[in-house]
C-alpha cells in the first residue's frame, strides 16, 4: 500500500500557490518535502518543481497529472528553506515560485523547456602543487642540501621552492604551485624532477579557482585591543540573551576582526556561517581578510558566477559531498537563499546599506530584514554591524528589542578624519571654482599628491537626478505637502516630488531671495573624471562606478590598482564609499553633499548622513591622519553639522522625530504598489479605479496614484500607490485585503493589460 497519493509542488511561476500532482507506485517512498522533481505543466511544457508536501488529500480536481521523475538522489531543499521560502512569499506578498526561481540556481530549474537539456557536469579547475614530501627539521634538511651539493640546479630549486613556500621565514611551509615556481624562480622541470624523484618534493592536485586552499595558511586571529575586547564579551553577553546584537562601530574601530572572533567560535562548534555584504564591489578585500583565516571552509556567492559554479556552491552550503562543505559562506543577499542546514550565526555587514533592498523582481525582499527571520529558524544569532546603523536597527536597539554594542575608538586609536566644510556657492560666486572644484579640494589633492598619497573622489550615482537651485542663496523649492526637493523633469519641463505626485513649473525667480536664473544642478562622474584630469595631468586617474566595473574581475583589478599605489585619485559612486581598507589613501572629496541630501526620498537625509560618515570612513585609516572635504551650497545644513561632529545620535535623533511628525518608518510599515499599462489613459483610469477602492479603507494612508520619477519604461506607462500600514493593526489582514481590491480590479473589463506588482518595505 501506497502511503501518501498526492504532492503538493511549487513550480517557478509567478502563480499563487502550489500545484498537486499524482505520486506514481514507482516513487513511493522516494520522494519528500524538498524533493526537486519533474513535471508536466500547461501545454507539453516541462518544469522542475519542489515538492513542499505530500498527502492522501484527495484534490478535487478531477485531472491530477503524475510527477515524470524524481530527479536528485537526495533532496535539494531542505525543510527550514522550504519555510523560509513560504515566510517571504507571505510577508512580501509574491508567490512561492518566484521566491523558488530566485533561489535555486537556474541550472537546476527548468522553466517550460521542450526536453530536459543535458548539463554538462562543473568540473573544478585543477592545479598541480609542489610540497615538501615531509615536514623537515633543520638538520634534515642540512643533510639533504650536503647530499644535493653535487646537484646545483636541484639545490638551487629546493632553496627557491623553501623560500618561496615561507620555510625560510620560519613558517611552516605551504604547497606552492608548480607553476609558478618554475616562472618565479627559474627553476626547471628538470630539477624540479630530480627532487621528485629523491622524495624530498612531492606533487599534489588541488582544486583552484575561487579559492587557493593551500596558499593560504590559516593565520592565527589577530589579538583584539582593550575596546575590541570589551565589545566582544558584550556581544557575547547579549547572545545569552537575546538573538540580535547590533555593534555600532566607527569606521576602522575593527569590527571586521570582532566579527572573525564571532565565526571562529562558530566553526568550532561546527556551526555555519553566513557573512552578508551589501556589494560584490566590496567583497574583494573582505574575502582576503577571512581567507586568512577560513580559507578551507570558506565560499563566496554572488550574481557574477556561472550557472556551473552556483551549483557547485549549492552542493557544498549543503554539504552533498563529504569533506567538501562550506561552513563559512560570504555573500551578498541572494547568498540568504542558499541551503544552509545549520547556521549558528549571521553577520550582516554595513546593515543600514540600501543594496540590502531587492527592488525587481520578486521577492523584492530586504536582506537584513530576512536574515533575522532565517537566523531565527536556525536557532542562531544575528550580528548587525555598521558604523550609522539605520533608524529601524538603532530604534531596535534603543527600545530593547536587540542588544547595542558601540565602538567608539578607531583601532591603534586613530584620529577620525579631519572634515573640512567647502563653501561651492561662495566659490562660484566668487569666481574661484575649478570646473566642479573647490579652492579647498583642489589644495588637498594638490598636497596628497605631493606626499604621493591617494585620493577618492564621491559622487553619488543619483546625482544624475537634476533638481533646481538658486544660483545666490542655494534655496532649493520643496513640495508643499511633504518637505522633500523636487526633482526636475526636464521631459516635462516641471518639477516633481517623488513621494506624493506634487508637480509643479519652473519658478522664474527664487522662492528666497527672488533674483532669477534659477539653475539646474547634478552631473556624474563620467565628466568629473575628464574634468580632473585637466586640472591634474599628470596624476593617474581611474573610476570606479557601474559603467567601469562590469567584468567579472574589474573591482580586483581596479583595487589591487589602489592597493599597488598605480593610481592617485579613484573616482567613484557610493561603490567606493564602503569597506575599502587603502593604507595610503589619505584625502578623501565628496563634490557634492547637496544632491545627496536633496535626493526626494524620506529617507535622503539618514541616507546622506551614513554616506558621508562611511566614505570619509575611508580616509586616514593607518598611520596619518585623514581629511575629508565636503563641498556643498549649504554649509549650514543640519545633516552637515552632524557629520562634521560625526554625531550620529542627535542625527538618530532628530530623524526619528520628523519620521514620527509625517508618519513614516519605523511608525507605519510602507508598501508600494506599482502599476502598469501600455496605454497612458487607460492606466489612468484603472489605477484610479484600484485607489478609489483602497482609500476606502485607507484613507489618509494611502498617497497617490502617482507617476513615479520613471513614468515610463520600454513601452510600459507607470503610476504608483503608497500605501502606510497602522503598525498597531494586523499587517496580515490588511495586506489581504489589498489583494482582494487587487483582484477585483483584474475582473474589471480590459484589465488584462495590466501588470501590478506589490512591493513590501519599498527602501
Ligand atoms: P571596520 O570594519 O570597523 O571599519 P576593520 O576591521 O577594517 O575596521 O579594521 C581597520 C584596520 O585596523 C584594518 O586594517 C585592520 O586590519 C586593523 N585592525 C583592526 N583590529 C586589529 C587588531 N586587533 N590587531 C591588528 N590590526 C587590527
Ligand atoms: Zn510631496
Ligand atoms: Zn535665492
């Protein structure tokens, strides 16, 4: 007798729900939850589905179609991904298979395919390494030169090879690529031979690649300071108690190495380890760093690598093959959906980050917010690191709900950088601006490169959106209704507010001081970069943005770049202004702090404040002390005063205030619906029709339909409805009944045109 008839599978659609099929005699007992099977679907169209569960259920549907094939040995979801899965399709309302289609490596889902395609299998690449045969004492390995005496080339191969592999410094020795001996040192093959041959050289074959297991010795952790030591045992402390601890560190306090004391702990007891970094732009130096100390046990996961080599990585986290399991794994946020099967810690670095956020497709999930609910299903902690938490985490924190950890002191207690304020207005006033260059940044630079120092200049990416200035007094025109810039269009010739649809035309004259010209202000770094190679010809200038780093190894490549001292100023977009560790970098340049702080967003000012604070994090980081120079049309901005002081709690502060004053997080959760048309009237109508019957319930909740900054893409029209959650209320019951007014617009007639899409937490 057959045990369970049916399964329940869900398939990569963006359909609601999972999909019943019929278990034939033959799987009996051969499949369970988290199964990757095949299935029939639609038209002779083949899916892979994952069984999510199994059941005597009989459906009511008459038409059960039968699973083809079960087709892993072993299932490839485990149980706590399965509920983590149906956590995010719940609480950011999408389906379980979108949440399933970015999960798995699409390697291993078939969506609507013909035929089951033939993969090839991931062949780890594979290297040859020379060792020593056997570990040596001194006078061994007297004896053996004595013997080799008669062998120059062999006695000169095996002082290149104990060189090169660290036994001369009195470490232990390490396997050294063959490779690379014979170009680093001259040595021959032939010599190389002879020492085979004697068995003092053995060969052995590793796997290369993504890691170089065994040119790197596990080095021991370093020691931590006073304070290192102090925030360690708090965060310890906290984790007896509750499961998130926030560590609240300046910039280069060493919260990198409090975090490498965290992991080891955890690797001892033989739990995993999930380290989540905002960019990959970032991981580079990271890795390098707990590489020295992880590298057997250590993964990295990003979007960059091949279809193969996810799958492999998907193997490991796992653990399939023995021996072979990665238990630290560093990642950005799709790395949360790999399957792990025993967390014991997570860290989220740089948590108040907004690369964290997946904004398209669905599951337009937060990282930080999902690894807390991962963490808790695997019973394990979470670390919040940052060096300007974000206003949820530190509210978290100061109401008790995570613990709180601060740093206070740079490590080797390094002065914070010295910030100079550059008043642009007065310069260009004054006729002293360089193309976009302050008097005081262009003396920096000048003094940096003399001292042959290296600069970072920052300009943000969305500096690209253009708002309108007085040339005179800096006013910049703010909605009436929300006290955000708007944002000039110059399509439309209007001015925009991004939050409630507000527009209004070009003011002929200053809303202040009313002189006219008002001027249109933002450009990128492309012309920074053109520009500061006329006004420095003979430095040697590179940029570092989307456009320059599309290549698998560009970030390596521009970093070492740094690293190596080839180049004296890096321009960049907030790219640069996180993690980067550059010990001669001394100057640091934001060109323009007011389209970071004019950006229409209710967050634009806790966002311009962590920017600021992180990128001048990047200056002075060893022995010299570093400057940073914000030039801005507004010296007397609050914001600016608070980073000048690096006052990050009257900033926290102040922000919650105004978040509280016009209801935004943490008091009311946001959700965004977006909608979209091919036809601009027909949009209108419909996303009025669906905000008539939201507003009903909503009311004064509910802001829009608009047209968002971007009305339109490709051939899509866009409007927007942003909708504020009561916190009190429950979140469940209203989220339902947002689809059901969804559904109810999709009944209506011409309504198949439509795509809505819903966005949970839209920051
Ligand atoms: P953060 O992550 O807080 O910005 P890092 O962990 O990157 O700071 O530390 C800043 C610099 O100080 C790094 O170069 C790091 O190697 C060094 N450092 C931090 N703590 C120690 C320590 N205990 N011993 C030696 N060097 C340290
Ligand atoms: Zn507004
Ligand atoms: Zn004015």
């Amino acid at each position: 007798m057959m045990e369970n008839h049916f399964a329940d599978i869900i398939l990569p659609l963006a359909v609601k729900g999972t999909f019943t099929y019929g278990i034939p005699e033959e799987m009996d007992g051969k499949i369970s939850p988290g199964s990757r099977v095949l299935v029939q679907f639609g038209k002779k169209k083949l899916y892979s589905g994952i069984v999510y569960r199994i059941h005597n259920d009989t459906p009511s549907s008459i038409n059960i179609r039968p699973l083809l094939s079960v087709l892993d040995p072993v299932p490839a979801v485990n149980g706590i991904q399965l509920k983590f899965w149906f956590w995010i399709s719940e609480y950011y309302m999408c389906s379980i298979g979108e949440v399933m289609k970015a999960a798995l490596p699409s390697d291993l889902c078939l969506e609507g395919v013909a035929e089951v395609p033939v993969k090839e299998k991931y062949k780890p690449r594979e290297e040859t390494f020379v060792k020593l045969a056997s570990e040596l004492s001194e006078n061994e390995l007297n004896a053996i030169f004595d013997k080799l005496a008669k062998a120059p080339k062999q006695y000169k191969a095996l002082a290149a090879f104990l060189e090169l592999s660290g036994y001369a410094d009195g470490r232990n020795s390490k396997a050294i690529r063959k490779s690379l001996l014979i170009k680093e040192t001259g040595s021959s093959q032939a010599s190389i031979d002879g020492l085979l041959k004697k068995k003092i050289l053995s060969l052995i074959t590793l796997e290369t690649g993504r890691i170089s297991d065994a040119e790197m010795p596990a080095e021991p952790k370093k020691d931590l300071s006073e304070a290192q030591n102090v925030a360690l045992d708090a965060v310890s402390e906290i984790f007896r108690e509750k499961e998130i601890a926030l560590l609240h560190g300046v910039t280069s306090s060493g919260k990198t190495e409090i975090y490498i004391h965290l992991i080891e702990e955890q690797l001892k007891k033989g739990k995993q380890v999930l380290y989540l970094l905002p960019e990959i732009a970032l991981t580079t130096q990271i890795i390098q760093r707990l590489n020295r100390h992880f590298s057997k046990v250590t993964g990295i996961y990003h979007s960059r690598f091949s279809n193969a080599e996810k799958v492999e990585i998907w193997n490991r986290v796992a653990g399939t093959e023995a021996g072979k399991e990665y238990r630290l794994i560093i990642g950005v946020r799709s790395a949360l959906l790999l399957p792990f099967r025993n967390l014991g810690l997570i860290v989220v670095d740089e948590e108040q980050d907004g690369s964290y956020k997946q904004h398209d497709p669905a599951p337009r999930y937060h990282a930080r917010d999902c690894a807390i609910v991962l963490a808790g299903l695997h019973k394990a902690k979470t670390i919040l690191g940052s060096a300007s938490p974000s206003i949820e985490s530190y509210n978290n924190a100061s109401s008790g709900k995570y613990g709180l950890v601060e740093l206070k002191e740079r490590y080797g207690l390094i002065k914070l950088p010295e910030i100079i304020l550059a008043n642009s207005r007065e310069a260009y006033r004054k006729k002293l601006m360089v193309s976009h260059f302050t008097p005081q940044l262009l003396e920096s630079i000048d003094e940096a490169l003399g001292n042959n120092e290296q600069v970072i200049l920052f300009q943000n990416r969305r500096g690209f959106s253009p708002y309108i200035q007085c040339p005179e007094c800096g006013w910049i025109p703010k909605c009436i209704q929300c006290a955000v810039s708007l944002t000039y269009h110059k399509g439309f010739n209007r001015m925009v507010c991004h939050y409630c649809g507000f527009s209004t035309g070009i003011p002929a004259q200053c809303g202040n001081c009313h002189s006219p010209g008002m001027a249109t202000r933002g450009f990128g770094t492309e012309k920074i970069e053109d520009e500061i190679k006329i006004v420095f010809p003979s430095a040697r200038v590179a940029r570092m943005d989307q456009d320059t780093t599309k290549g698998k190894n560009s970030f390596e490549r521009l970093i070492r770049a740094l690293e190596e001292r080839e180049v004296d100023i890096l321009i960049g977009t907030q790219m640069i202004s996180k993690g980067l560790d550059i010990e001669n970098l001394t100057v640091v340049g934001i060109l323009n702090a007011d389209n970071l702080l004019n950006f229409p967003d209710f967050r634009a000012h806790e966002r311009s404040f962590h920017m600021m604070e992180q990128v001048s994090g990047r200056a002075g980081r060893r022995q010299k002390t570093g400057k940073v120079i914000i030039q801005t049309s507004d010296p007397d901005n609050k914001i600016i005063r608070l980073v000048l002081n690096h006052d990050y709690k009257n900033m926290f502060r102040i922000q919650l205030e105004e978040r509280r004053a016009f209801n935004y997080p943490p008091f009311c959760r946001l959700l965004k619906i977006i909608i979209k048309h091919k036809d601009r009237s027909l949009l209108n109508s419909f996303s009025d029709f669906l905000g008539r019957d939201l507003r009903r319930q909503f009311g004064r909740n509910l802001l829009g339909p608009e047209f968002p900054i971007i009305s339109r893409i490709q051939l899509w029209y866009l409007k927007t409805i942003l909708i504020k959650l009561d916190k009190e209320k429950p979140v469940a019951k209203a989220k339902q009944s947002i689809i059901e007014s969804i559904e109810r617009l999709e009944k209506e007639k011409g309504a198949s045109g439509l795509k809505i899409a819903i966005d949970v937490d839209p920051y």
